[in-house]
C-alpha cells in the first residue's frame, strides 16, 4: 500500500491526527482538500497517476468523517461485466433464475459509510447509466425491484484517466461525471513533488523496521529518477534496498549507491546509476514545464480559461498572454468544441 498519509487506520489515535506526508506547497494543499472533503455531503472525485495513492487518500477522507461506518471499497476494472450490477446494486427475490433470495449489493452494505469506486471509468457505459440515479440523487434499485429506496452514504470515486479525454471519447459519461465531481482532489505524480521524497523515503524506511539511514548519493539517484509507478513503485524500490541491506555484512552505516541502482535501471535501462541524468538549458525546461502545466490545467477544466486562471493564482487575462505565447489557443478550441 503506497505510504501517501503516516497512518491509514488506527484506532488508537483520532482520524484528524493523519496527514499527508510531505512539507511541501503540493502535500499542504491536498491535507487542506482532505479535511474539506471530509465536512461535506457531496460525492467527492480524487483526480491521478496510478500509484499516488488515491484509495487511500479516498479511506483517509472517510475515516476523517468517523471509524465507526463502513468504507465499501468497490474495484472497477476487476468487476466481470456479467455480473458487475448485481455486485454493485444487489437484486431482489426472482430477479432471475437461480435467483432464490435477496442479496445486498455494495452500494446498501455502505449505507452510513462511503462507497468507493476505484478506477470508475473502467466500468461499461451501460453501468454508467445505472450509477446516475445512486450517484445524483441516492436512490437504489436492485436488479429485478421496481421499488427505488433513498440511501444515506458518501460516494467517493477515483480515475487515473485524462477527463477531457475520456469525456471527449465516449469513455465516461459527461451526465455521470458532473454528478461525481461535487469535489475534486487531483493528487500529482510523485515526479512533481520530489522534494517530499527523503522525508517517503525514511517514512517507508522506518516501516520496514531499518534503522540505516539511505546514502546522500543513493537519495540523489532517487531524485533524479521520473518514477512512473509513483508512491507505489518507490514503496516497492526502498522494501528491497532495505531487505538486500539487511543481509549484508553490518560494516555498514548507511544504505548506498549499490542498493538502489540496480531497482530502477531495471525499470529503466538508459540510467546511468553513477551519472545523472542530463537537463535540457534552464530556459528551455522552465519553458516545457510551464507549457505541460497549462496544458494540464486547460484540459482538467475542459478549456474554461477563468476557472483555470483561478486555479492557478493568476488572472484570466494573465493566463491567456501565457496561453497566446506558448500557442494553446488550439487545445481550448479543441476543448470547447470550435
């Protein structure tokens, strides 16, 4: 499970007590997300990569809210579609043959709590169009029933897909998607927060009960590394520097160079794990990386300029100088249906 918050659950301890952990502007934010999340009745969506840890941050919002109600995780993708309604919404008694007595779906064992859908825009657009009623105005009907019951629980869902793109190509229903997003939390690759990363890494450290602190050199290389698995891949590449660690002679103070190399040129074999690797000219980086930015902004917010200026600090007539000057007219047009 990666490490994004310093508990998932503990009962011994009060839920306001987890945060994100990180000291910088990106962890502040989605802390201060979590906790409004947390007092509001509207379905929350959690926006990123694979590996950010969006269903923990999904559990960290409802345990926010109190232990004592169910969290009902709900895996889309692993959802067979034959029988992905009666999981979801239950059925009633002869719904169909073999049908021979109710059975609750995830939907009513979450009543009181939070049903989270993971991945929710794997599902098939049919089962989209069932979620519409629970989802915007929390009514169940179980297969087979012609009777709609009001159900008290908190939807959370979560996507690692591009929205405007999924929105533009059929993949995600734009009627299911407005009713989902009453709140959004977009957590950002690991990439883009590297600063937090030595403070990860000797949480996931300590997890793995190392008291050997990683090398000056051996967190460089980690810097330096894109990490596309995120939280996850980095939980899995410090758990085995630290087991091959433990079996080595203990003349060592401190966890090298040599136990992390070979963990991510495995992953990617252009990295020269005594070389970093080399950055374009300052200019030209801060150049691409304002463009990537803008680019993700536009398109998170289907190419509407105020609410992304507001997003970003900035005026709208700030915003589109930028947008006039790195030649993104095209996407908002593209994105607003030109």
């Amino acid at each position: 499970m990666p490490p994004l918050l310093q508990r998932e659950i503990d009962h011994t301890n009060h839920p306001q007590q987890v945060t994100i952990i990180g000291h910088t502007a990106i962890a502040e934010e989605i802390n201060r997300d979590a906790q409004i999340a947390a007092g509001l009745t509207r379905n929350v969506l959690i926006l990123g990569e694979n590996g950010v840890g969006k269903g923990v941050l999904a559990r960290h919002i409802h345990n926010l809210r109190g232990y004592q109600h169910p969290f009902v995780h709900v895996n889309c993708p692993a959802l067979p579609e034959s029988m992905a309604e009666d999981e979801l919404f239950g059925h009633s008694q002869g719904a169909f043959t073999g049908a021979i007595r109710a059975r609750q779906g995830k939907a009513k064992s979450a009543i009181g709590g939070t049903l989270f859908l993971d991945e929710i825009g794997e599902l098939s657009t049919s089962l989209q169009t069932r979620l519409l009623l629970l989802t915007g105005e929390k009514k169940l009907q179980p297969v087979g029933s012609e009777r709609e019951e009001i159900v008290d629980l908190r939807i959370i869902s979560a996507t690692n897909m591009n929205v405007a793109q999924a929105l533009a190509n059929g993949k995600l229903r734009t009627d299911l998607f407005h009713r989902l997003d009453g709140f959004t939390i977009t957590i950002p690759p690991l990439r883009a927060r590297l600063d937090d990363l030595p403070l990860l890494v000797d949480h996931i450290r300590t997890i793995e009960n190392c008291d050997a602190k990683f090398s000056a050199d051996a967190l460089h290389l980690m810097m330096e590394y894109h990490w596309p698995g995120n939280i996850r891949e980095l939980e899995n590449v410090v758990g085995k520097a630290v087991a091959r660690f433990k079996i080595k002679p203990r003349n060592q103070s401190e966890i090298g160079l040599e136990y992390v190399a070979p963990h991510l040129t495995a992953m990617s074999p252009n990295i020269d794990p005594g070389i970093p690797q080399k950055l374009p000219p300052l200019p030209e980086y801060l150049k691409q990386a304002e463009t990537n930015y803008l680019l993700d902004l536009i398109r998170r917010n289907l190419g509407h300029t105020r609410r992304a200026a507001a997003i970003a600090g900035i005026t709208e007539r700030a915003l589109h100088l930028k947008v006039r000057r790195l030649g993104l007219f095209e996407e908002i047009r593209r994105l607003r249906g030109y």
